[in-house]
C-alpha cells in the first residue's frame, strides 16, 4: 500500500489545529471546520507525520466479501469498531487537506463535503478532487454527481471514455461501408443513424460498469429492503473497496444485475431506433427504385433489438465489468500507477481487443438464435 505524508511546520510544537486556524481567518471562522478543530485537537500536533490511505485499498476493507460488509443498514460501513476507526481517520485526512489547501468544506459540493463530514471518504479522493480543480475541463465535468463519483476513483476515465467511444466510430463505419460499399454515400443517413446508436451504447458500456468513489447518501428509513440493497451495491462488481468500506458477495452480484437492466434497456432501445430507421430506408428505396426492391431484406425488428438487449445485459456486461474492476483497476493501476501514458496505451490495446472480442460474439450470437443468417 503506497502512502503520502505531508508535515505542517509552526513554529511551536504544541499548537493545536485551533490556534493554526487563527492566521487564516476564512478558516478560523467556518463552524464546521472549528468544530473540527476542537475534534483532533487532543489527538493531532504539529510536526507530526499524517498518514493519508490511498482511494482505494487492497487490504481490510475488501476482505468481508463473504459475510454482512456493507451492511443493510444503508451506509456500507464495517459496522462499529473497526468501521469508526476508518471513519475518523478519513474524516482527520481529509478535513487536514482542506486546511492545508486553503479551501473551506462549504465550497465543496454538497454530496463530497456530507461524505468528508461522515468519513465516509479518505484523504486521498479529496487530494484527488483538488488536483481535478485545476483543470478547467474536468472542474466542469465535476459539476455532474455521475462524472464526479468516476473521476475521483479514476483519474483516466475520461480519457477511457474518449478511447471507447473513438474506437466505436472507427470499427462502425468500417462495418458499415464493408457492408454496403458501393452504396456507403447513398445511405449516408442510416450509416450515420447506426453510428449514433453505437457511440451512445459504447459511451453506457464505459460509463455503466466503472468504478465509483460513492457518494450517494443513505436512504430513508422508510425506503424498501430492495432499494435498499441495490443502492448499497457497488457500480462495478469487481471494484476495489474504498479505504472504511466493504461490500458483501451479494452486494457484488447486485451490481451485475443492477447494470444488467440498465444495458438491457440500452441495448434494447438503441438497436431498436437503428433497425427501424434501417427498415424505413430499405422501404423508401424499394417504392422509388423499384429494381432493387428485394435485394435487401428488411431486419426484423423486435427479435433483434431484444436479441441485442439481451446481449448487452449479459455478454457486454461482464466483459467491461471485468475489464475496469479486474484488469485495469486490480493489474494495470497498481503496476503502472507513475507511468501515466504506459497505462493510457495498455487501457487502450484491452479495450480495443475488448470491442474486437465483443463483435465476434455478436454475430456467432445472432446467428446462433437466427437473426442473422450465415453467407
């Protein structure tokens, strides 16, 4: 486990973080941060090294798989003792940082500055929230809860999503101008439609299965016991367990099958736009011309856009699931976590061979269950 220390110099030793908060009045007179202060007072001096837990640990907290880790009481703790420990670790990282960085909680968003105030997140995800703030893209990106609970357990998820979606253009268009050739430029509108419906499938298959810094609060009271367990389950079913936080096996196979629906209903949706604005062209062309009526069978619609819902939900699924939980964030991070442009080209070789794989299981799929036929 690889950790960062930082020291805070004063001039006495014996300060208290109280008295530090006196020669930065915008801090001094946050309540939140002063009542913080009185908190670590008795525990933190100056001169003193802090320990800060990396966002996500590979000990502890992810070892309860098998048992209640995550609990069903809505807040995916590891219950007293050990979890209130983490806890106030986490919030004594993180509300250091703030101090050191100048910046006051009330600036933060709300769901991050709940999450600091309950130590539900450890030092490092707020030292990666500051290094986002300086880029003016990604400071803009973080204003989105969905892209702020990526980013902050993956710094290279845009970069990913770029990469998805880039490749997707390219092997679409390929497939397509394979398959139509000659009249490539003459059905540029279902070519382009195709495409669409393909970026929007690969932006979900990227987005869906990543890897998240939860910072959802916890439900009602009076909410029922399935949402309950599914709001509890991570985004990614193979993803490291952030420093204080534990899911259970159950929780894990939760989020297969939550993502499962969603890209389903993805899957489902876009196949069926795509094939019915195919059908409609394959059907103008023929009352036009009507020599090539015919030639082109039309793609039933319904079977299909199931057939692809189905496939999406399943095979699509947990191919991504593992690619970003397993091989990304448990092999390639921790390899080549200091060499950044390393690890952008081996994300993009995996999930180029990825999309290849998944276009080959397509089409043995389809026809298999004979909604493509074999030339």
């Amino acid at each position: 486990m690889t950790s960062c220390f930082f020291t805070i110099p004063t001039p006495n030793t014996s300060s208290s973080i109280s008295e530090f908060n006196l020669s930065r009045p915008h801090l001094a007179f946050s309540p939140r941060l002063s009542s913080f202060s009185s908190f670590t007072a008795k525990s933190i001096s100056f001169h003193q090294r802090v320990t800060i837990s990396p966002v996500f640990s590979t000990g502890g907290s992810d070892n309860n798989n098998g048992g209640d880790g995550g609990g069903g009481d809505g807040d995916n703790n590891n219950g007293d003792g050990d979890g209130g420990e983490d806890r106030d670790r986490n919030r004594s990282e993180a509300m250091m940082l703030l101090l050191e960085s100048g910046t006051e909680l009330e600036s933060l968003p709300k769901d991050l500055a709940a999450a600091v105030e309950s130590g539900r997140i450890p030092g490092s995800v707020i030292a990666r929230f500051l290094e986002l703030q300086r880029s003016a893209v990604m400071r803009w990106l973080m204003q989105f809860a969905g892209f702020r609970e990526r980013l902050l357990a993956d710094d290279l998820f845009l970069a990913k999503l770029a990469m998805e979606c880039g490749v997707g253009i390219f092997t679409k268009t390929a497939a397509e101008y394979e398959r139509r050739r000659e009249n490539f430029f003459n059905e540029l509108e279902v070519v382009f439609a195709d495409v669409v419906m393909a970026i929007i499938a690969d932006f979900m298959l990227v987005y869906l299965p990543a890897p998240t810094v939860s910072l959802r609060p916890p439900l009602a009271l009076t909410a029922g016991g399935i949402s309950k367990f599914f709001h509890n389950c991570p985004d990614n079913a193979f993803q490291i367990a952030i420093s204080g936080t534990s899911y259970s096996l159950l929780q894990r196979l939760g989020a297969i099958a939550r993502n499962g629906a969603k890209l389903f209903a993805v899957g489902t949706t876009s196949s069926l736009v795509g094939t019915a604005v195919t059908n409609a062209f394959i059907k103008a062309k023929g009352a036009v011309d009507k020599t090539s009526e015919g030639e082109v069978e039309t793609v039933p619609i319904v079977s299909t856009s199931v057939a692809y819902g189905v496939y999406m939900a399943v095979s699509a699924n947990l191919r991504y699931q593992v690619v970003a939980g397993v091989i990304e964030q448990r092999f390639l991070e921790p390899m080549l976590h200091q060499h950044k442009l390393a690890l952008s080209a081996m994300c993009f070789a995996v999930r180029t061979g990825n999309t290849f794989l998944g276009s080959l299981l397509w089409v043995d799929y389809a026809r298999l269950i004979g909604i493509q036929k074999s030339h």
